[in-house]
C-alpha cells in the first residue's frame, strides 16, 4: 500500500514524506500486589508531509490498510493544507546510510502470547506477596510492558527505509507504613524479554528503598561536596540539555548560541549516542530519515554539539545529528536518543559523606537561567561505614555552577532506561 500511496504522490508536482507505523502492545498494572489491569493494544498509521512552494502541510490516517480512494483523499488534502499553511518548509534529507546496530528486535517479544505475558504479570504480582512476607507493613505496586514496532520512511529525494524494534519495561512502587510512611521505587526497560528474576530485582530494590525512607528524617542544611547517585544526576543533566535543543538555540530560549565554549567541568564528557547496541533510545535512523549518530555534547568541559533535526540544522547552519523524534501522528520534533555521561577514573564506590540518591521537581527549573530547587525524595550520609539516610530536604543551586564544580566522575556505568551514567561528585547545596 505505501508502493500505491507513493505512486499518488508522484503524480504531483510536490515534494512529499511518508512515515507508517504498525505495532503492538500488552500492558499490565498491579495494585496492592494484585493484578488489576491488563490491556492490548494495537497501532497502526500514517503520517504525512508535503511541501509546496516553500510550505509545509501534514495530516495522518489511522491503519494502513486504505483503498485507492481513500488514499487519494489523503494525498490532496495534506497538499490542501500545503497550500494555506504558515509553516516554512526547509527541504527533506537526502538518501543516506542508516546506521547498524544490534539488539534493537527481539523474536521473543515479538511473539510471546499475550496469555503467557498475562502470566508472568500474574507471577510478578505474586512473587510481590511472597517478598514483603515478614518484613512488616508493605503495599506493593507495579507493571510490565511488552511491546513491538515495526515502522518506515520514504520521502521524495530517495529514502527508502523500514525497520523494527521491540520492548519490554518494569516498574516496581513499594510503600512502608507503621508509625511513620517511607516509599522507594525501581523502573527499568529493555529491548530484549527478561528472565523473571529481574522482576523479582525490580521488588526487591524498590523494597531496599522504601526501608531507607522509612528510616529517613529531614537532614540539617549543608553545603559542600555532595556525590550524586545517576537518577538524581539524571534531574541536572535533564535540566542543561533543554539548552542545547536546536528549535531553543535558534529562538533564543538557550543559555548558548555558538559551539567551543566551556561549560562544565572538564572531568564531564556528555554524548548523546542512537548507536549503542540493545539501547532503548537506540535507532538505525531517525523520524526524518536521517541515521542515528553519536553526537559529542560536552567534551572535557567544552561545549561541541547541538541536538538538531533537519529543520534547526540547516536554520543553524549544521547537519542533522538525527534527533527528530515522532510517531505517525506527528511532526518530527527534537529529542534524546541514549544520553551517555562518560565515565571517569574514580573509584566512588567507597565514599564517604552526603549522596543524593533521587531527586524530584526538575521541570520547575529554569534551563536558560539554570536556578533549580528540587525536593529530595531520598538521600543518605556514609560516615565509618554505616548509612543515615534522609529525605524532603531541597537540593538548590544553578545548573552551570554545579557541572562547574564537578570534582570526580566514577568508574562505573549504570542505566536507567536511555539514561547511562556513573556517580558524580559535585559541590553542592541543601536546605
């Protein structure tokens, strides 16, 4: 059918972008270690761009399964609105190579029953019973995700692409109660099907957790060097790269406007990289066709990459790095593939002091200004080897200072979903 629909379209004197998906998910959620929810659900569409003397129009249909004259439909309303749109259209890319990378597609996935992937939520569900058994007063909740995609691209300067992609995700919520309540969580995702022992991890961390913050009181205001934990780095990483997002540099809603400055410590590197075989974020190419790459953000300090689509980087007068995210049912838009912090050459693992293990509240940040206060959902204080976890403390400051500030990067490499980074020590404040 995509054959037929590019037949259409040239015919007219357009240039045009197709972009079809069809795909599957099952979906299941537990509540107090009960199975409450499981659905299936099915995609599937198209979308598509067309540009006309120098505007851009788009529309999509659902399914992809269509008739000629529904097709035909399709093609003469997106010129339609084409024609009355205000959107500047820059061009699409031409034919590339896309880029290999491995582990992206699991047979497992793609064809475990949705009755067996129903038992095995039913198995997490009771595994979660059989793990907070005398341990004291717990609810459990949590849930699995299994999906698969398979999706394509063409446009009228030659790209001819089709690939597919699976994914499973766990997510575990653990609350303690008795004379106080202390909560801790774990969320994971992969590209490949799990043997059931990393969804008896998954409670079981989340499980660890809850007991620190039950633990857990308000620590005294402090201000000095503070090791931060990934997913609390995560929040601060998060926070600067809003700056380097194409469509903000080019409206004047980033902190930068040219490459090579200095903007961190030089103990930080950050890439964004589509390539690492089974990443979540991973892609062979991205939502305009463009391949997945790795892109150099910050090296040793210096700032040398932007996140650009096709669009922003010819705005900009740069290449796409092959960041432009969508579905069918949208436009392509800058994003993140995998975000890697670099490791370093420290050795973390035995420190001693304050470490900031979860963070929440980054999106009242301001990214160009880089002031943040962010709620401490949990953190603990290491001294002769024995841990004082506490919590609801505000971790405050400015973005750049802290990056600034960066004294030691660990050796190891931990991810959490697309996000890889090992554990960092920084100058910091809470209060």
């Amino acid at each position: 059918m995509i054959e037929r629909l590019i037949r259409i379209l040239e015919r007219e004197n357009v240039e045009w972008e197709i972009y079809w998906e069809r795909g599957r998910g099952g979906s299941f959620k537990i509540e107090n270690e009960k199975l409450e929810r499981s659905q299936r659900k099915f995609h599937s569409g198209i979308g598509l761009r067309v540009g006309y003397k120098g505007r851009l129009g788009f529309s999509y249909i659902t399914g992809i399964g269509h008739d000629i004259e529904t097709l035909e439909n399709f093609v003469k309303r997106t010129i339609k609105l084409a024609r009355v749109s205000e959107v500047p259209f820059r061009g699409f890319p031409s034919e590339k190579k896309p880029a290999k990378i491995r582990g992206l597609y699991d047979k497992r996935i793609d064809e475990i029953p949705f009755e067996d992937a129903h038992a095995m939520a039913q198995n997490f569900a009771e595994r979660m019973i059989e793990l907070k058994a005398g341990r004291g007063e717990y609810t459990l909740s949590g849930s699995l995700a299994f999906g698969v995609n398979f999706y394509g691209i063409a446009n009228s300067n030659g790209i001819f692409l089709e690939d597919k992609s699976t994914g499973m995700s766990v997510s575990t919520y653990a609350v303690k109660k008795g004379t106080r309540t202390g909560s801790g969580s774990y969320y994971q995702s992969y590209r490949s099907l799990q043997p059931f022992e990393e969804l008896e991890r998954a409670i079981k961390l989340a499980i660890e957790e809850a007991d620190m913050s039950w633990d857990a009181e308000r620590f005294r205001p402090y201000e000095g060097e503070l090791l931060l934990e990934p997913p609390a780095f995560r929040a601060i990483v998060g926070i600067f790269l809003e700056n380097l997002f194409g469509d903000n540099v080019h409206y004047g809603r980033s902190r930068f406007v040219d490459l090579g400055k200095r903007v961190a410590s030089e103990k930080l590197t950050i890439t964004d990289d589509a390539t690492i075989d089974n990443g979540i974020g991973s892609y062979p190419f991205d939502g305009e066709g463009n391949p997945g790459r790795k892109t150099v953000l910050v090296e040793e300090g210096f700032l040398r990459g932007f996140l650009l689509d096709e669009t922003y980087g010819w705005l900009l007068g740069m290449e796409s790095t092959g960041n432009a995210v969508r579905d069918f049912r949208t436009v392509p838009h800058i994003g993140t593939s995998n975000v890697v912090v670099e490791p370093g050459k420290e050795s973390l693992e035995d420190f001693e002091g304050i470490v900031i293990k979860k963070v929440f509240g980054e999106h009242t940040a301001n990214p160009i200004s880089g002031d943040f206060s962010l709620t401490v959902e949990l953190g603990y204080v290491v001294r002769d080897g024995k841990v004082e976890p506490f919590k609801d403390n505000m971790l405050v400051g400015n973005v750049f200072e802290l990056l600034d500030s960066i004294r030691a990067v660990g050796k190891e490499l931990i991810r959490r979903g697309s996000f890889y980074s090992p554990r960092v020590l920084a100058i910091g404040k809470i209060i």
